[in-house]
C-alpha cells in the first residue's frame, strides 16, 4: 500500500476548502478524520481524500 498522510495545507489546496470549512465537515461527519501521526501532527490518508473527492464528483447533478 503506497498510501500518504497528508498535512492540512495540502489537503487544502487538493480538495479547494477553507480550514473551517473542513474541520467543521469532520465534526458533522461529512469529510474524513485526521489521523494523529505525532504529538503535535495530524494528517490525512489521500486515499480517504480521493474517495470523498470521488463520491462528491459522483453525486453531482448531470447537467
């Protein structure tokens, strides 16, 4: 498995939101959880990214 975590600029920049914005869709479930990878270090797995990335382009009205 060549999965990476990936830090919070990061995933900012891939997924387009503001910090708020995703820690406040991880409260109410709708973005996945960080993961603690230190004492003071959170990331994300970019598999989880690109599947939420993937059901968010999949549930969009066709034009």
């Amino acid at each position: 498995m060549s999965d990476k975590f990936l830090r919070l600029p990061k995933v900012i920049e891939i997924t387009g939101r503001t910090k708020s914005t995703l820690y406040l869709d991880v409260k109410l479930g709708r973005f996945p959880q960080p993961v603690k990878i230190g004492p003071r270090a959170s990331g994300w797995l970019e598999s989880e990214i690109k599947n939420w990335m993937a059901t968010r382009a999949a549930a969009r009205i066709p034009a």
